[in-house]
C-alpha cells in the first residue's frame, strides 16, 4: 500500500510517499528562513507557511513518485506534539485528503515517526530496539517493543532538551538560528577536550538526562573570555560533553534492559560526532547501531508515512475524522 505522510509540527512542511517501508518521495518545504532573524520558530509564520506549502509540495512529492493523488491508499499525519496552530495545518489537510480520496487517516506521533523512519533505510526495526530521540524540543531514552504498538519512556531530559541546549549555545557563540549543525561544523576546526564542561547528571544512576547546567557554563565560559575564545574549541568542547553524555545513558540503557539494538532519532542524531562516538561505543558493547542518513534525522514526512505504514500493517484500525491535534501528546501514545 502506498501511504501518504503529512508533516507540519515546527516549521517543516513535510510530504513524504511510501510502499510499504520503500521510500518514493520525501519533499520539504521550510519556513526556517522567515524565522531565522528572530532567533527561533515564529508560530503564526509557521502555520501561514503551512498553509501556502502544503498543496504544492503534495503535487511535487507525487511528480517526484510519478504518481498521481487516485494512487494513495492511506493518509498519516503527524498529530502532535508540536506547535498547535502548525500542527492543525496539517491535520485539517490530511483530513481533507483522506475524505476527498476515499481512504484511511491515521494520526500519529511525531516521536515515533522520529523512530519509525529509519526502516525506510535500514529495514525493518528489532524487536525489541532501544531508541534515543534527540531532538529540538525532546530528548529521551525508549524502550521500543513494537513501534506500531507500544513505546515505553525509560528516561529524558529533565530541563533542556540536546537540540535546545545546541541552539542555546549557537546564539552565546553568535552562530546562526538552529545552530545544531553550525555547532556540528564549527567543531570540526575544535578540540573536544580543551575545556572541561560538566556532564549533567552522567553517573547519577538515572537514564535521565539534564542539560541546562551545561549550557550555563558555556555562556559563562563565554562571558569570562569574550574576545580572546577560540569558537570552534568552545564547539568542539560542548559538543564533546552533550554526545558523551548522551552516548553513555544509551548504552546503559541498552545494558540494563539486554537490547542489543540502539537506534538514534531526531535532528540532533544528524550530529557527526555523536554518529561518531556513538558507533565507537557501540562496538565496544557489541551493540549493532542505526541511524538514519542526516536528512531523514531532521522533520520530514517520509518519518510520518513510515510510522503509517506500520499501523497499517499491524492492521491498527484508523483515526475518526474528527481527531484534534496535540501540541503535548505523550510520546507512549502512537497514534491517535
Ligand atoms: P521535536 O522533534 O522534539 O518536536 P523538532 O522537530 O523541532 O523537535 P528536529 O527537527 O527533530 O526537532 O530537530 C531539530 C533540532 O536538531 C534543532 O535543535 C537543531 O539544532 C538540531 N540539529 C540539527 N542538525 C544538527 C547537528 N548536525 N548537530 C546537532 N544538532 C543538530
Ligand atoms: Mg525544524
Ligand atoms: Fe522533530
């Protein structure tokens, strides 16, 4: 069955096309440009570029798959979490799609869809794998039994999520807005041990994760030596501390519950060090590692149709049209 995916949580407008877990089409259109000057995600520039995205990129998902709207046998949509007005967009259209067409909706988590979309890659997932998603507004540890069934919270960030606290820093570092991969590049130029910045709860026996604690001491270490720091050791450096951090709870987590499957979600796995590190990791554990190519790691909508081809398959019955969208849906809910 061929699955349309709608995305439309943050500022991506996400249209991705599916046969099964074969990818046909994965086309973004990003307002990010429009956001960019006021340091973060405008909501109502978001949701307006949603709306004016979202038909177009529908029309040049389905050129790209050299399909046409009658082929879709199933519509997904990412229903929450994420900003409400942007998520709405979405909704209202994948609802308008399933109607039109004749065919089932499903409303899915965006968390799960972050999981979800490395099988277009890799192939079907583990069952049971462990999963980290790092993301811009998430970061957490999941026990993933079945990703069209059921998704268990081991641990997550108690104050800032990764991708928050690489935004953070970028603009003490006077990097452009999302500043993950300005961090990720300017690194590279860097040295991971010139300064030695905490590791927030790293041997706390949790699997939680705290990030504020580091980005204070950044924008400390930044106040103290203004004009005299070199930015790409100051990258390196953080950087270093957050894939540490998060490359040590997963393994603990992959031990303390005997998986021996890690995968890693989310933009923040787009990351090159903690792609690094973590395969570095988990080849000392004898952990097999996946994680998606970096541009199936950031918002799209192949994730979202990936996710609804596994409802599908697991013959979960399909979304009531009437259903709402949820800015702060739980991540152990995995569809709607
Ligand atoms: P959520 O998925 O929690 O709702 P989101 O959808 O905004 O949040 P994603 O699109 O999954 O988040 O990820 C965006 C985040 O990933 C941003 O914080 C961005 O800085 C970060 N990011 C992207 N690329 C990199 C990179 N190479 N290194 C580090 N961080 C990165
Ligand atoms: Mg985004
Ligand atoms: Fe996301």
């Amino acid at each position: 069955p061929i699955v349309l995916g709608i995305e439309t949580s943050c500022d991506e407008t996400g249209i991705g096309l599916v046969r099964g877990h074969t990818l046909l089409a994965d086309t973004i259109a990003s307002s990010i440009d429009e956001h960019a000057r006021f340091g973060g995600v405008v909501p109502e520039v978001a949701s307006r570029a949603h709306l004016d995205a979202m038909s177009p990129t529908v029309e040049s998902a389905l050129a790209k798959a050299g399909l046409r709207l009658a082929d879709i046998d199933a519509i997904a949509v990412t229903a929450g979490p994420g900003l409400a007005g942007a998520l709405l967009v979405g909704v209202a259209a994948a609802k308008a799609y399933a109607l039109g067409l004749g065919v089932p909706l499903y409303g899915v988590n965006h968390l799960a869809a972050h999981v979800a979309v490395d099988q277009l890659e890799h192939g079907p997932l583990p069952k049971p794998c462990l999963a980290m998603l790092v993301s811009g507004g998430h970061s957490s540890l999941l026990l993933v039994p079945d990703v069209a069934k059921e998704v268990i919270s081991l641990g997550s960030t108690v104050d800032d999520a990764a991708g928050e606290a690489f935004d953070k820093v970028a603009r003490v570092l006077g990097l452009p807005f999302p500043g993950g991969p300005h961090i990720d590049r300017a690194a590279r130029d860097g040295s991971g041990t010139a300064i030695a910045f905490p590791r927030g709860k790293a041997d706390d026996g949790t699997l939680d994760f705290s990030f504020s604690g580091l980005k204070t001491a950044v924008a400390r270490y930044v106040e103290k030596h203004g004009g005299s720091l070199s930015i790409p050791d100051v990258a390196a450096s953080f950087q270093e501390a957050v894939v540490d951090v998060l490359t040590r709870k997963a393994l603990a987590a992959c031990a303390q519950h005997d998986v021996h499957d890690l995968l890693i979600g989310g933009g923040v796995a787009a990351n090159s060090r903690l792609r690094a590190l973590a395969q570095e990791r988990c080849d000392a554990a004898g952990v097999r590692l996946r994680v998606p190519r970096p541009g199936l790691c950031t918002d799209n909508g192949a994730m979202v149709a990936a996710l609804g081809a596994n409802l599908l398959e697991a013959g979960i019955a399909p979304s009531p049209l009437t259903i709402p969208a949820d800015s702060s849906l739980p991540i152990t809910t995995i569809h709607v």
